[in-house]
C-alpha cells in the first residue's frame, strides 16, 4: 500500500490536473515513492497504476524512460556523478575513481552496509560547478575535489 | 473534398484526410510500417517520407494532411532517397536472421528491404541486443531484437483491445517493447498484434517453425464459435492446419479474430480425435467399418421407434454444428417422426417458443454498433463471450456513447461504464423493470395497464434511473442481450422488459448470438416447435428421460445447462449415439461413437448473430475415418427409409433449408403473448451465477492446448463477495465444497467485490464444476 504520507502527496498533485487526465500525476507519483522509500518496486508501480486508474505498463514506460528513478535500493543516500562533457573535462573520471577506491562500489552498485550507491548520470545543467555528483536527486555538490568528497561522506555518515 | 494529385493522378479527399488516405483512394502504395487504418497515427516509422511541392523536406504521409492543390510525389528524387534512408537506419539494428525468422516470407521489413534497402550494410558495428521476455502461451517475444518499434502492438493494446498489456520500456536506445515486469498479456484479442508486427518480433507460439509461409495453402473459412462469425483464413501443410488468421470483412469482423477463433486450430490435431467410428459391445468399445456402425444405430433407431414410439427418441446439436448439420438432423428426427429436437443447449425458459415473430438475432447488422450513442446490455459476460462485439462497442464508448450494464457479475469490460446494476440473478427482471418504469416516467409515456400495474408498487434504485437517464438521452440507443440473459431461467421476462425499454426509446433490441449457428439453428429448424413435427425442448428431453439420444457433437456434462440432469438421462437411456470430433465422456455412457468432422474439414455454412450467411469449404481432408456430418445424417436417412435425403453436395441441403427464404424475413425478437411477471423476493440462500468461461465454451476450444495454459483457462474457483465470504466464515484461498442437486465439486474460495451479496459464481463448461446442476438456481456453500 501507499503511504498515507504517499497519498496526500499525490492528492495535492491531482488538483492540479482535470478529474479525467489523473495520470497527470504519475510523475510526481512515483518521485513521492522514491523519496520515502529510496527506490521504487514493482509493487509501487502497480499500487500507483490503481491510485491513478491508469495501466501498469504505462506507469513502467514513464519510471524506466527517466534516468532518476531508482527501480532498484540504490543506497540511503544516491551518488548521481556526471560524466557528460564539461565534467569529463574538469575530472569527473577522478572523482568516480576517488569514490570507487573509497566506497568500493561501481555505477549501479550499492556499498555493502546499504548507506552508499553511485549512479551515473548526464548533464545536470551546472557545468560551471562541474566537476559535481547529486545526493538523492536532491543536493548538487559541485567542484568536487578528493578532500571535498571525504567532507561530504563524512557529513553523510553522521546523518 | 477536397483535390491533391499523387504521382500526377488527381484524388478528391476528404478534408480532414491525410496523404496516405488519399494515396489509397488513389491506388498509390506509400511503404510504411507504424501506419495501421485502424490504429491511431504514431508517425515514428518514417518510412512514408514523401515529397511535397513547395515544403522544403520529406513530410510523412501517414502524419500530413492533405490540403488543397498538394502536389505529392511519392517516387520522386527526394522521397527515394529519404526512403532508402529511413530503410538503412532501421536495417542498423535489426538482424539479418530472415532465413531462421518465422515471419521470413511474409514480412514488411524484408519486402520493403527489397524495394530500398541497400544490398550490403554500411553499418559494422555491434548490434542492440533485445532480452528475450515471457508473455505468455500465445506469443513469442524471443526475437524482440527485430523490432522496429512502429508501436502497433501498443497502440492495438491500448485502441483495440482496451487494455494496455505491452509498452515501450526504456528509452532511445535501450527501447523495448515488453509487458509490466513479467506479467503476461491476458488480452482475449492479443493475437491480433502478431498480424500487425510488420517483422517478426512478435510471433505466434503454437505456429512457430512448424512451416514457411510459401510452403501454405491458403483456404477461406468462418469461425464456429462465437455469434460473430468471423471470416478466417485457415493455412494448410501437408493436409494438416497449421495456422489460422483473420481475412479482412469490415461488416463483421474488420481486421480482428479473437484468440479463440485464432489458436483453437491446435484441437484439430488433437491425439483425442475421434478416428473410427465405435461400438460398446459387452461393455467393450471395438472400432468397426462405418457401414456396421450406421447399421447398428439405424436398427437401434428402428426398434425403439417400433417399440416406445419415435417420441422417445430426442436429438441434441451444439449450436456450433453447421446449418446443413442442423437441418439434416431435424429432418431426420421428423422422418422418423419425432420432434424432439433442439440446439439451445444452455437455454432454460422455453416459453416464448412458438411466440417469438421470427428467429431472435442481434437486431442490426454488426456494423450499426459502433454508430450507437447508448447502449442498454443485461445479462452478458461480453467481453468473453463476444470479444470483437466488445471491442466494437469499445469503439463506440471512445466516440463519445454511454454503456449501461445490468447484470450479475462485474467484470472488467475494458471501457468505461457509465452506468451499472450489478444484481443476483433473481433480481434482473425486476431491475430492467424499474429501468422501465424510470425511462416511461422521464419520457412521460403511459405503459400498458398489466405493466403498469406491476410497476406501480416498485421502487426504482439509483442505479436504475441512472441507467434510464442514459438511454433517454440517447439518439441511436441500442438494448442487447448477452448469453446469461438468453440462458436465465426467467429470460422470456427479461426480453420482454428489454424489449419495452427498446420501445420507448426507439432502440434496436437485440440477442447477442451465443454461437456461430445461434441464429442458423432456428432457420434449419432445428427446435421442436418448428416444422411439420413438435416435440419437446432441450430441457424436457432431460426432464422426461428418452430411450435414445442422438447427441451432435454435444458434450452433455460441459454444454448443457444442467449438467447432472443430462449425464442420469444419457446414463439411463437405452441408446445414446455420440457424433462427436472428440472422444469424450461419451466413452462411459454412450453405445455408438461416429467419428464426425469438424468445421474446417466439412463444407457448410453458419448464419451469425446478423443474420449473414456465410458458407465455406472444406480446408482439409477429414482426418482418418472421420466423416463430415451431414454426409453421416444423409446415410442414416437413407437407412431408415425417410425420403428426401439424397443429396449430392452440402450445398444443395442448404439451398433445400434455405428455399425461397429471405433470411431477414425470418428473424424478429418481439414476442407476444407473453404474461408480464416481476418476482421481487429473492430467495435466502446463495444464487448460482454461471459463465462459460471463454475458453470452455465449445469441444474444440476446450481442446486447444496453448489457449487451454492462458489464464483465462484456469480450473475455475467459487468467487464469494467479502461480506458473504465473512459470513460464511471462509477466507480467500480456502478449500470448499459446493453443492447443488444430488452432486457436490471440491473447488477453491477466492473473494470477487463484483459478484453481488446473495450471490456465488462458479464456471461451467469444465470438468470441476461438471457434476453441478443448473447454471442457475440455489447452491450451497460449505467448508470442505
Ligand atoms: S514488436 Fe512489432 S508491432 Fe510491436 S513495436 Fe516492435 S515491430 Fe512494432
Ligand atoms: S556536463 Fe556535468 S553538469 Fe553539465
Ligand atoms: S508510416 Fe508514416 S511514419 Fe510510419
């Protein structure tokens, strides 16, 4: 079942759109997932196919052609690294060899504690930060330098 | 209208049209893959790129209107090349497999190939790599790399069929066509989108690598199962039928067959055929020459006629038997001069028989369907028992009309519903009642004293005003009646009730064929009330016990309406002669088995649910022995000395049966004469709700092994709402024991919200449930 938090959260979103176009909110629906749970199962994508009287497979079409949803636990918190151009420029192969050596985890792998998993990801529109990685979609960490990685991890850590 | 020239010819469209409409008026061929008539417009094949005078690049045909003056060239310089080159982008990842593809032969994208592709790849580096994924018993994705993503498939799902099973997963490169994580396509349409595949990922399970396309004949033929009537195209190796597909007629079945009519083909090849013609003797069944067998039934035939009269002897015939079967088998029953003759095997009220102003038929040709802005359907599973009338009331739904449903079970029809009466079975007539009494008072018509009089005391739900609001607004309103309501026990009422709120909104009113000779049956008069002889209907064969059966590929455990009362009358009678396609329970009770030929190895005709007669040849030799029915009943005529029954050709029996008959002179659904009646109380204990599960519905269905591993094919379970499940203390999943009549069946519980309080649903048509009683009526439930 979704969470009452979940359904609250999509009822909001449904205000936006007419009665009859409720799969409208499929997006945001499957963002509320992720946030509370991290990653979003099969189970969630059919629970919101019925919330949203829409098909299961449509639900997938969406969730698997957008690159930010983790259909799969990727960690409690996501490392999104770019490696589009103006990374790759500034480092960005350094930064995820860093994180490699340090975490021990690879694109699409998950630290064996649960707390870590990297992802790579495409360019984020903040080329001027680059080289830079996201935390759970959400937190752009831009500028990325060895010592700057182990301050983030360790604030991560302790959260 | 509106004029474009197309390679220098001159066509008048349409406004509103596009290119590859006008093309088509214009008999030019524009290649193209996502492009379907009957499908939305994707546009993301590309491959109708098409030169148009003053726009500066190649426009899709498909996608562009065709507006005044369009000067279209389609062979052009610029459109040549545009298609070569759409033709070598999508060759850069598709396989060349052709010689190893089950589709090669019959391809698109290998024709298409031909015409503009190149004769060497350009292209060396690695191919996309497709998975392949399980969706089920029907279709093979295992070459999903060969897919061009045209979308066809998902647009059939989501246009045609009503329900989107298969999706484009992924993006750009990583595309996929592929159903919700290993989830299966349940859809009773889905073969339909390996005809659209314009290459061969999607292909046909049960037909994969057993032959190439050329090595095929190709013979014409009509479905025999649902009223529909479906035109097929029955393709033929080695005198064997390897496949099934639809031929095109778009005032019937357009471009679709449902599974059933597609993949029942598999029964015809079955080891349970029936080879030899077969007589029990001494409790032993020992296959003898036809003539042996024929003489052994014409003489058993003759000494129960001598000695208890022709009156004891009764012939059933499945509705699927064809109209030369059907008229041939009454003509023998009335030689020998019984009238005891029927084809209405699930039916249970018979009372309107002989009071009925000509054969009960849909009430409109097929096509009108989709034109109809209301719809009033009572008592249908429709979807799963008329998938392509379903379909195109589907249509109708999309273009703006209004379904309404009284009924006992509340499946998903894949369409929106507008308005619904889910009630028990007792409560049907009295629901379309108030549907009356709330349309009569909306429209401020006065009804007739004794209906009056009935309705006055009724109190009208909300569902059922609803229902009335609907129809009243409606412009072309169509009432239809499905199989439950044709095999309820009060069905004469229902019509009649039906038929009123026809009337007052000046409706079509129609039956719902249940079978490909629904119709047909009644025109080869093959019920007892017709002709020169009467006799007893289907049930009061059963009810008074005969001496002797004639039984025409029937199945009495699985295709009567009471199983149990048919199997103590077949195993007491003194004969029982099966004619049958199947061996079959027949082994127990009966004395004679005769080895008959099914649909594709006879000619014959089957007049569907509209009325049409369609006759059709003999794909194949009959198999072995096996001999075509009306060939068996001709024989038999002969021996028992009826006249009339040299016929040389199937042909000249249906032009006997149908001389000087209009067929449209002969069919009506009003009845008259008929008392009005509306029981309110409904009875304490649970009410059967029957259906026939759509893959149990006829021999060869049943028989057809890929279909028989579907889902739809499940040994049936009792469905219970929560709140009677509660009370009866049971829990999905439990094990219980139902009981009707002097038989109880061991079945699973499982929790339905669709079948109304009072009620409980268990299938028929399967041998779990074969020992039960009527498909209607009380039924007890326990804990096993
Ligand atoms: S599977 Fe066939 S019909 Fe479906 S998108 Fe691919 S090529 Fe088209
Ligand atoms: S390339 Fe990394 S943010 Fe633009
Ligand atoms: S047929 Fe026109 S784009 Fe595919």
């Amino acid at each position: 079942m979704l969470s009452t938090h979940i359904q609250d959260q999509i009822n909001r979103e449904l205000k936006k759109y007419p009665l009859d176009q409720k799969q409208s909110a499929v997006m945001s629906a499957l963002r509320f997932v992720q946030d509370e749970k991290g990653w979003i199962s099969t189970e969630d994508m059919s629970e919101i196919a019925s919330y949203l009287g829409m098909p299961q497979m449509a639900v997938y079409e969406v969730a698997t052609f957008y690159h930010m949803y983790n259909l799969k636990p990727m960690g409690k918190s996501t490392l999104t690294v770019c490696t589009n151009l103006s990374c790759t420029l500034c480092g960005a192969e350094d930064t995820v060899a860093y994180l490699t050596a340090k975490l021990g985890i690879g694109f699409g792998e998950v630290t064996a504690d649960g707390k870590y998993g990297m992802r790579e990801g495409e360019c984020m529109g903040a080329c001027k930060d680059a080289p830079l990685m996201t935390i759970n979609n959400k937190r752009l960490c831009g500028k990325l330098t060895p010592e700057k990685i182990d301050q983030i991890l360790a604030e991560l850590d302790k959260s | 209208m509106i004029n474009i020239e197309i390679d220098g010819k001159l066509v008048e469209t349409a406004k509103g049209s596009t290119i590859m409409d006008a093309a088509h008026k214009a008999d030019v061929y524009i290649p193209h893959f996502c492009y379907h008539k009957k499908l939305s417009i994707a546009a993301n094949c590309r491959m109708c790129l098409v030169e148009v005078e003053k726009a500066p690049k190649p426009l899709p045909a498909c996608a562009t209107p065709a507006a005044e003056g369009m000067k279209v060239h389609t062979h052009s310089d610029m459109a040549v090349k545009a298609q070569k080159g759409i033709m070598e982008f999508l060759l850069i990842n598709h396989p060349l497999d052709c010689p190893i593809c089950d589709q090669g032969g019959e391809c698109q994208l290998q024709d298409l190939a031909v015409g503009y592709g190149g004769g060497a790849s350009r292209y060396n580096e690695e191919k996309r790599v497709i998975h392949p994924k399980e969706i089920g018993e029907l279709i093979s994705t295992h070459e999903m790399s060969r897919c061009i993503q045209c979308t066809r498939c998902v647009r059939f799902g989501q246009e045609i069929a009503g329900i989107m099973e298969l999706g484009m997963a992924n993006r750009s490169e990583h595309a996929e066509i592929m159903s919700f994580v290993n989830s299966s396509v349940d859809s009773e349409l889905s073969g339909n989108m390996i005809d659209l595949c314009p290459v061969g990922a999607l292909t046909s399970k049960p037909f994969r690598y057993k032959a190439r396309s050329w090595e095929l004949s190709r013979r014409k033929s009509v479905s025999s199962h649902d009223g529909l009537g479906s035109n097929l195209a029955v393709h033929v190796k080695d005198n064997k039928v390897v496949r099934v597909v639809p031929v095109e007629n778009d005032a019937i079945n357009e471009c679709w067959i449902s599974d059933k009519d597609r993949f029942s083909y598999e029964a015809l090849n079955s080891a349970e055929r029936l080879t030899r013609p077969m007589i029990k003797q001494g409790g032993n069944w020992i296959e003898v020459e036809w003539v042996a067998a024929l003489e052994y039934v014409a003489n058993g035939l003759r000494q129960i006629t001598q000695s208890a009269g022709a009156e004891n002897i009764a012939a059933l015939a499945t509705p699927h038997a064809t109209f030369e079967e059907l008229y041939l088998l009454q003509k023998l029953m009335r030689g020998i001069g019984s009238g005891n003759v029927d084809f209405r095997l699930r039916q249970s009220d018979f009372s309107a028989d002989g009071k009925q102003s000509g054969t009960p038929w849909l009430g409109m040709p097929v096509s009108e369907i989709n034109g109809c802005d209301r719809f009033l359907i009572a008592g249908s599973f429709l979807r799963k028992d008329h998938p392509l009338l379903a379909q195109r009331i589907r249509q109708a739904v999309k273009h703006g009309a209004q379904v309404s449903i009284v009924h006992s079970a509340a499946d998903d029809l894949l369409m929106p519903v507008a308005n619904q009466a889910i009630v028990t079975p007792a409560e049907l007539v009295s629901t379309l009642a108030q549907v009356l009494k709330a349309l009569a008072s909306t429209k401020q018509v006065k009804l007739s004293d004794e209906i009056q009089a009935l309705l006055v005391s009724l109190t009208v739900s909300d569902a059922a005003a609803k229902i009335a609001a609907s129809l009243a607004g409606g412009k072309q309103v169509a009432v239809l009646l499905g199989n439950f309501a044709q095999q309820h026990p009060q069905a004469v009422q229902i019509a009649s009730f039906a038929e009123q709120i026809a009337q007052l909104c000046g409706a079509k009113f129609g039956f719902l064929g249940e079978a490909a000779n629904s119709v047909g049956g009644y025109l080869a008069e093959a019920v007892p009330f017709a002709g020169s002889v009467h006799g007893m209907n289907a049930a009061e064969v059963l009810e008074n016990p005969r001496k002797a059966y004639l039984l025409l590929n029937v199945e009495p455990e699985l295709d009567m309406h009471n199983p149990q009362l048919a199997m103590k009358a077949m195993k007491d009678a003194d004969m029982v002669v099966c004619m049958s396609a199947f061996k079959h329970q027949g082994l127990e009770y009966a004395d004679v088995m005769l080895p008959i030929a099914p649909f594709t190895e006879t000619s014959g005709t089957f007049i569907n649910t509209a009325g049409i007669a369609q006759s059709f040849k003999g794909a194949v030799k009959p198999l072995a022995e096996a001999r075509p029915a009306w060939k068996v009943l001709r024989v038999l005529g002969n021996l028992l000395n009826v006249t009339g029954f040299d016929y040389d050709s199937s042909e000249a029996v249906r032009d006997e049966a149908l001389k000087g008959i209009t067929i449209s002179d002969k069919l009506g659904n009003l009845t008259s004469g008929v008392k009005f009646e509306v029981v309110t109380s409904s009875p304490a204990a649970l009410q059967r709700v029957t259906d026939v599960p759509i893959y149990f519905s006829d021999a060869l269905v049943r028989r057809a092994d890929s279909l028989q591993k579907t889902n739809d094919s499940a040994v049936p379970c009792v469905k219970l709402n929560n709140s009677e499940l509660q009370k009866l203390g049971l829990q999905a999943g439990d094990a219980i024991k139902v009981t009707q009549g002097n038989a109880s069946a061991q079945l699973t519980v499982q929790a339905d919200e669709g079948v109304p309080a009072g009620a409980v649903r268990i299938a028929a048509g399967h041998p779990a449930t074969a020992l039960l009683g009527a498909m209607f009526g009380t039924i007890t439930v326990e804990r096993a």
